[in-house]
C-alpha cells in the first residue's frame, strides 16, 4: 500500500477498521479514505492530506459492494429492467428528429423478447417489467403519429409488427394494447380495445384521457399535468397498498411528454407540482443563497467539482443550497449524495436542518436529498430506470427553491441539450429569483471547464457556454411585479482569465477519486481541481452580479483566498460534523 504522506506533525492518523460512517465521540471528524479511515483532530482540519490509495479499489471482490464506486449506490431490492429492450429504448424513446429506428433484425428481438416475457417463457433475462412496455409501446405510438417521416417506423419495424401483434395482442394486458394503438388505426388486429380502453378508477381514467392526447403527439395543459402528476405520486409500485394507476400508462405519459418536447406550461406543472407537499419552505436568515441544480443523475467520467465550490463561496457570504438524491439512472453516476455519504455526513437532513446550516456561522452551506424534500418524486427512481430516457422531471427538478432566503436568491443549473436553456431560465424566472444562470458543462454538469474547446466539439453550444438573468434592483424579484432583468450569454474561455488550459480530472464512477481532487484541491494544492473550483466560485459570482464580484479578477482572487487561507476546507470539514448534530 502506498505510503500517506502528513506535512504537519500534529496531525496523528489512526486507523479505522470499521466500515460504517461515524463521528469521532470526542467531536473529530472521520474523513474516509477509501477503505482506510483517519482522524483528523478539528486543530488540524486545515493540514489535511487528502492522499488516496488507488489500488485499494480494485481490491475487493467482484460482487461486493464497494462505497468507493458510484454503481454501488443503485437500490439492490429495485428490479432490474430487462437489457434487449432497454437496448432498443435508448434508440426510439427520443425526440422528433434523434430518433433512430430499429433495424429489422432489431425490431424481430425485442417483439419475440417482449411475447416471451409476457407468456412467462423467458430464459436467462430479466422479464420485461410493466413500464419497459409502457414506455416502447407509448414511442412506437408517437412515432407513428406524430414524428416526421425519417425518425417513423422503418419497413423492418413494420414487418416484425404485423409478424408479432397477432400474438402480442392475446397475451398482453390491456393498458397495454391501449398504449400501442389507442384509436385503433396503428395495428389493425384488435382495434377496438385501444378506442374503448378508459382505465380503472378516477385517477387512471384522468390519466387515460391525457395520454391519449399525448400518444397523439398533442400537449396538455398546466392544471392537466398537475392533476395526474398529484394523483398518481406518490408511486406505491411493490408495495402491499397497490397503486393508484398502471405502471405502463405512467411509463407511456412520463416518456411520451418527453419525446413531445414540453411545453412551458407543462414543465412549469411538472416543476411547482409538489413545493408544498411538505409545508411551506423554510426561510433562512441569509443575505444571499444560490440554489445549485446539477443532474441528479450524477458524473460518469470527470471531476464534479460543485460540492466543494458551495464551500469556497460560503466563506464569503455566498451561501449556497444543493439537492440531488443518492443515485439516479440513466447515468448513475457519482452524485453530491454519494461523496457525502462516503465521508460520513448526514444525508438526511430535512429542510429546516438544512435551513440552520445555511445559517450557521461556520458552514453556511448544505446538502438536501429528494428523498427528505420531495419524496413523491423520490419514488420515481425505479420507473425512470425502466423507461430509460429522462423524463420531464430531469428538467423540472433543476430549478427547486427546498429553503428560500431572507435576501437575495438566484438558481444556477447545468444542461446538455441544446433547446433546454430557455425553458430552464423560464422556470427560474417562475420561481421569482432575482438571478438565474445555465451552464453547459461536461456531461451536462453545470461546472465549467479550464480545458480548451477541440475542434471536433459536439454540436450546438460549446462546454463552458452560459446564459442567464439578473435584477437590476434590489428589491425581491418575487414581490415585484415586471422586475426588471439584465439579459446575458457568455462562452467562456478560462485562458482568458490567466488560467492554464488543463484536461478535467477524470474520476470514472469514482467516488473517492472525486473526493481525493476536491479536499486536494481545498487543501491549497494547485492544479487541474484547484483551477476548475476557482474557475467556477469566481465567474458564477461574476454572472450572478453578486456583491463584490463586479470586477472578475477580484472575484477569483478572494474565491483563491478562501481556499489559500484554509477556510474552504475548514468549513467543509465542518458540514460533515455539524450535519451530525443539528436538530429540527
């Protein structure tokens, strides 16, 4: 094993052996690294070496699960969706024009998959789960209906069709038949179950009639959408209560609003549908509060850096806010949730716990799970592994106000794909902040990069490109009628503001590897991690217009200082004991 390197001599690690995170009882903070754990006396908290044994990973057996890796967080008792028809959802569960239609041969696999399943003869894979055949059947309707002649049904689609429903339609349910040919003029064979299919019990026969304008490639209206998202959520799937709809019509409602591309209004129904379902949102006695809204589905390749930026910009009144959950498909990847749990921090914390570290004097940030602020939305994780692609919910669960602030607010949130930029700032505009600010990072993440742009760079915008709002008055966005707003767009160029052009930290589902660059790079240890954490403190206090950020040299300058001075590391080591303390 590689030799741990200490510079200060007060520090004296001992080993821990115990697996389960825990405090020192003496109020110590227990910082893992990786499968060895060290004290680290709180005198010493700005000397730590943050050192990682690489090799350590790899150490443990195949099917052991591993804390260090991201994939281990996946819930063991949710079902596992069945991988033939995943494969084929990945391609026709997509929009309008990324559609890619499946070759014949293709189409002959997944339909002899799915009758198999459906008639309980399925041999060595996993059957194909309820909303597997709500979400194919539901792209397969819109595609007929609805989508422009390339991203249609190719002929091998069609042959293997009228090949399989003959059979399909005598063993499959009838939500089922419904989704695959709701007006009867897709299939022919059965055509009248689809037209006269109105679903069981109020709230599926609500779901029912916005599904069929959905299938028909139509958009329903904000109240629409809240109503089923308000009866149906949330989800009861395996539960001894049964719930209220089939898992096949919310699979099919859930990915069909998606390939439709959302209104406005419906992803305003989908994003304000359950602020209340705990209570109103606590308010914190903070001057300024930023929401941060990264995928929940986490990273799969480089440094997500936003965790450790929140505390470098609480050093200087910025507090700031993340949410995001321990795990989420289709990436799962390494996740806010998961580095917390790792080092042993409270990831449980209900809104009024994350309120008093907001306003706590030596933390000042803090981390909410879905699963304590929006547990209705938290039950979804299982059906969104099953219908592959993100929901409207990926977009919509970005832009959430958990706490709200005394002073000034403003939301920050990353995006991908090109199209998802406005209706990202028009929920943040909803919400009433007084700033709003997407980033197109990589993978989506909303940190921005000091690498260069290549020349071969994906289509639309660039990595590092932003957009965003702010007040120009000081009065509260949301109390103002006609607010008035500051526009802006900006691609940055981090060489242009002295930092040397780096490749981002890969990390590869390694949770430890993300910690080992983030607590490295708060210990004042220059390099790649270093750079991206100052990078993205400073120019997001810049864009948001907050106090003391005008000029954007002085902003990178005290976001250095916060880190340089050991106070970023300080109060991050805080969170991870207070969190443990603080109480309702």
């Amino acid at each position: 094993m590689k030799a741990l390197l200490y510079p200060d001599p007060l520090i004296s690690p001992v080993p821990i052996t115990k697996t389960r995170p825990f405090l020192n009882p003496q109020t110590s903070v227990r910082i893992p690294i990786k499968r060895v754990d060290y004290w680290v006396g709180k005198s010493s908290y700005s000397a730590i070496n943050a050192v990682l044994n690489s090799a350590s990973i790899d150490e443990q057996e195949p099917d052991t699960k591993n804390p260090a890796l991201s994939t281990s967080y996946r819930n063991s008792e949710l079902p596992k969706p069945n991988q033939t028809v995943l494969e084929a959802q990945t391609k026709v569960c997509t929009g309008p024009t990324q559609t890619r239609p499946l070759t014949e041969e293709q189409a002959f696999k997944v339909l002899d998959t799915i009758l198999k399943s459906a008639k309980g003869e399925l041999k060595d894979e996993e059957p194909v789960s309820k909303a597997q055949l709500g979400a194919f059947f539901s792209a397969m309707t819109i595609r007929a209906n609805a989508f422009p002649e390339p991203t249609q049904w190719s002929e091998g689609e069609r042959r293997a069709m009228n090949h399989y429903w003959p059979q399909l339609i005598r063993v499959l349910p009838q939500d089922t038949i419904f989704i695959a040919d709701p007006e009867g003029s897709i299939m022919g064979v059965g055509s009248s179950i689809g037209p006269q299919f109105v679903g069981n019990g109020t709230a599926e026969m609500r779901l029912v009639g916005a599904l069929r304008e959905v299938l028909a490639g139509g958009h329903l209206g904000y109240e629409e959408v809240q109503g089923v998202l308000k009866d149906v959520l949330p989800l009861k799937v395996g539960e001894m209560e049964s719930s209220s709809v089939s898992e096949s019509l919310f699979s099919a409602f859930m990915i069909g609003q998606r390939m439709n591309r959302e209104t406005d209004r419906e992803l305003k129904a989908y994003c304000l549908a359950f602020d209340n379902e705990l209570g109103p949102a606590p308010v914190a006695d903070v001057n300024s509060l930023t929401h941060y809204g990264e995928p929940y589905d986490g990273n799969t390749r480089y440094f997500r850096s936003t965790l450790f930026v929140a505390a470098v910009r609480s050093c200087y009144g910025e507090s700031c806010l993340l949410h995001g959950v321990d795990w989420m498909p289709p990436k799962g990847g390494i996740t806010e949730e998961q580095m917390l749990m790792f080092m042993g921090a409270n990831t449980h914390l209900t809104p009024s716990q994350a309120k008093k570290l907001l306003e706590d004097d030596e933390v000042g940030f803090a981390y909410i799970s879905q699963r304590e602020a929006r547990p209705s939305l938290y039950s979804l994780i299982g059906l969104r592994e099953h219908i592959k692609k993100r929901p409207p919910l990926a977009t919509a669960e970005k832009v959430q106000q958990i706490v709200r602030a005394r002073g000034k607010e403003a939301i920050v949130a990353g995006f991908y794909h090109e199209g998802y930029e406005e209706p990202l700032l028009m929920l943040m505009r909803r919400r009433g902040v007084h700033a709003g600010l997407v980033v197109k990072g990589e993978e989506g993440a909303l940190s921005m990069t000091t690498r260069l742009r290549t020349a071969n760079a994906s289509k639309g915008f660039p990595v590092n490109y932003c957009s965003g709002f702010r007040s120009v008055n000081l009065a509260p966005a949301c109390a103002v009628d006609g607010v008035s707003r500051e526009s802006f767009n900006i691609e940055v160029n981090a060489k242009d503001y002295g930092f040397a052009p780096t490749d981002t930290p890969r990390t590869d589902r390694s949770v430890a590897k993300n910690i080992e660059l983030g607590l490295a790079a708060l210990r004042g240890e220059k390099g790649p991690a270093y750079d991206r954490i100052v990078l993205n403190a400073g120019m997001i206090d810049h864009l948001l217009g907050s106090d003391g950020a005008q000029d954007i040299s002085a902003a990178f300058d005290r976001a250095r200082e916060a880190i340089d001075s050991g106070k970023a590391l300080t109060r991050f080591l805080n969170y991870i004991k207070t969190s443990n303390k603080v109480v309702s």
